[in-house]
C-alpha cells in the first residue's frame, strides 16, 4: 500500500511524537509499504546549536521514506492566539502539499494537533484514501483544563472540529481504554475507535547503570540521578519537581537532572536562581539515538502533569523509562491510566503524589533502599516486554490498514 503520515512532528526534532512517527514508518517500509510523510521543517526541541532550516521546503528520501517537510508558522513557544492561529493553517499547508505526494492508499494522522485530521479528510475526498486518526492528546478537553482555551465560541468550534474529524475516519487509534471510553463518550461508534499501546523498543535500553558525558561539566559519578526528560511546559506542572528538589538539598548525592526544552525553563532557571539551588541540572534536549544512554544513568525517572487535566494521557515517557529499568515517581492527575500502568507493573509510585512532600519522601525512600529501586525497576522493564512491545503495535496498525 502506498501510506501517508501526516504529523508536525518528525526527526530530526526530538519529541516522543517524531519518534513515535518515525518507527512507525520504518516499520511499514519493512513490510512491504510504501510510505511517505508530510511534516513541518523542524523549529522546536533542535539539539543546541542547530538552527532550523529557512527553506520553505524540502523533499527527501530517507531510510526509503519520502518525508517532505513544509515552513509552518510557529506552533510552540507562542502566545495561544498565534498558536490557534498556527493550528488553523496547518492543516491548509499540508493538504496543498498533498496535491503532489502522489498516490494514497491510506493515511495515518498523528494528533495533536487536532486540525491535522482536515488534511486526511480532504486526501480523502480528493484520493479515496481513508484515514486512521491517531489520538494522543484529548484536545480541546486538555486545553480546557488546563484553562488555556476559556472562550465559548473557540471552545464550540474546536468540539465541531472534532465531531468531525472522528467521525470521518474509518479508525480511530488511541493509547488506553480510558481514551478509547473518552472519545466514545463524545458520540462516536465505539466499533471504529480501537486501542493500539504506544510502543517502545527494549532492545535500544541499557539496563545497567550507564556511563554518560553529558559534557557541562558536571560529575554524575557516586550520584543518585532523578530524571525528568522531556517538553517543559505549562501541562507538565514542573514546580512540583523544583519544590521536590528545595526539600531535599541537604542530601549533596541526590541530583535532579531535567533534561529537554519548553516553555517554563526560563521560570525553573528563575527559581533555580532565587532559592540558589544547587542540586536540580538543566539540560538541553539531546540526540533521540543518545536517549537510552541518558536513562541509563538515572535511578529514578519523574513524570509529572498538572491535578486539573481530566482526561487519561498516559505521558510516554513513562515507558522509556520502564524499557531501561528504572522506577517511575509520578505526580499525576488522578484521571490518568499511567497510574494503573505504574501500579499494575509494581515499578513505582504515583496515585498517591500528589505533591512535593510525597514526591521528596518517595524519593529518598529508593535513595535509601537499593535493593526495592533495582526490584522496581526490573518490574516495569518485564512489564513492558509483555504490553507495549513495537513488533504487537505494528502488528495492530497492520491489520487496520488492511481493512481500510
């Protein structure tokens, strides 16, 4: 078949999501397929240094993928007017490039944001090509939360959009039964909606303790490591981390290493700066292929989102983390089914941090209990064998696309 993936989000730049995507379409090419990609020219989340590129386009063939990326005005970083803006042209950008990716059998759309799913609709109508609408994020429920979508008329609209948008797709994709309960609650045919585990590959993770130089010339050695890595934004409620941290300053061996980009760095540098702590290291975003190395030197992995999300997103970092054997400290919204997943793994806690206090004590209960942080970690790399394996979620996406 010749598939289309349709994402803003794509390597060189490094998210969950540009892996995600690319794996995906490594592994149709294996398969047989013919795969192709429209994306936006990286601007966010570049390994430091790395300017983003000014073409307006460029077409590639790369791994035996055409991957044709496209200037896109700014989607991150911005003010929410000049995002929704961003949003609203995507979709318009992508389905004139459209026009001349050739033949589609099918196509794969990988949400956020939302508006993506207009490109697959008209691909539809102009090449018969059904499409598989991949939901990651719950959007707009997760920006009402999050209070960053208030107005009613927005609010109408994006739920307009999104009625219609599932409704058009032949599946729709998500990563828990609770996303799946969800969307189904919104009206949609449960039958089409189907849960396909966000993957991870086991066999790119260390399970030892890595050797790692991160190269700002700090010492990692004879240090007890917690890792947040990751986008740094509004959603991922980071103070709980840098007030986790103020707790614990007395302890010189334990290090919070926060490695990534995202709107609040400036503000954890701030409050780095005004409580003089020395024991949280920020770090920009690395190469994806170094990541494994990253996990390796950690003890401990953190996973945090802000208490007023309602919907069940399971952040994906929390299996990189599992893959490398490491235990997992959330501070989660209850809502979310990571919680069932670090509980039913035995690789962690989180329905019960709810804050820094909690987080700081579970902390140094594994700072002082080697012997349940190398039992937890174990756990969750055994439980990821077992369920979020990319040979099965391949397997899934395959069996979808031969019914389209």
């Amino acid at each position: 078949m010749n598939i289309l993936l349709i994402t803003d989000s794509y390597p060189p730049e490094i998210r969950s999501a540009s892996l995600m995507m690319s794996e995906l379409a490594r592994g149709l090419t294996r398969n047989g397929h013919r795969v192709s990609v429209i994306t936006s020219i990286p601007k966010y989340n570049l390994i430091e240094g790395i300017s983003p590129s000014k073409d307006l386009f460029s077409l590639k063939e790369e791994e035996g993928i055409r991957v044709l990326r496209l200037q896109t005005p700014p989607l991150h970083n911005v003010s929410h007017l000049k995002r929704g803006f961003g949003q609203m042209v995507l979709p318009v950008i992508f389905s004139l490039a459209g026009l001349f990716i050739g033949r589609v059998d099918a196509s794969i759309v990988y949400s956020p944001p939302l508006p993506l799913g207009l490109t697959a609709f008209f691909l539809k109508l102009l090449k018969g090509a059904n499409y598989i609408f991949n939901v990651q994020d719950l959007f707009p429920q997760n920006a009402i939360d999050l209070k960053a979508l208030k107005s009613p008329y927005l609010i109408k609209i994006f739920r307009g959009m999104e009625r219609f948008i599932y409704r058009g797709a032949r599946y729709i994709t998500v990563h828990s039964s609770g996303n799946k309960d969800f969307i189904a609650g919104r009206g949609i045919k449960s039958e089409i909606i189907k849960v396909v585990h966000n993957w991870v590959d086991l066999a790119v993770f260390k399970e030892e303790k890595g050797k790692f130089d991160l190269g700002i010339g700090v010492d990692l050695r004879g240090k007890f490591v917690a890792l947040f890595a990751g986008v740094m934004g509004y959603a991922q409620d980071m103070d709980v981390i840098v007030e986790t941290a103020r707790r614990l300053e007395k302890y010189p061996d334990i290090v919070f290493l926060l490695v990534g980009e995202g709107s609040q760095k400036l503000k954890i540098a701030a409050r780095m700066k005004e409580f003089s702590l020395k024991n949280i290291i920020l770090h920009p975003f690395i190469p994806l292929e170094r990541y494994p190395d990253l996990v390796a030197i950690c003890d401990v992995g953190l996973v945090t989102l802000k208490q007023s999300m309602r919907t069940p997103v399971v952040p994906s970092k929390i299996l990189g983390y599992m893959a490398a054997g490491k235990p997992i400290i959330g501070s989660l919204n209850k809502e979310s089914e990571a919680n069932d997943i670090i509980r039913e793994a035995g690789c962690g806690w989180s329905e019960k941090i709810m804050g820094p206090p909690e987080m700081a004590s579970a902390v140094l209960r594994l700072y002082n209990d080697s012997t349940l942080k190398e039992r937890m970690g174990w756990n969750g790399r055994e439980y990821v064998k077992q369920h979020f394996s990319m040979d099965g979620a391949l397997a899934a996406y395959e069996q979808l696309l031969q019914k389209m």
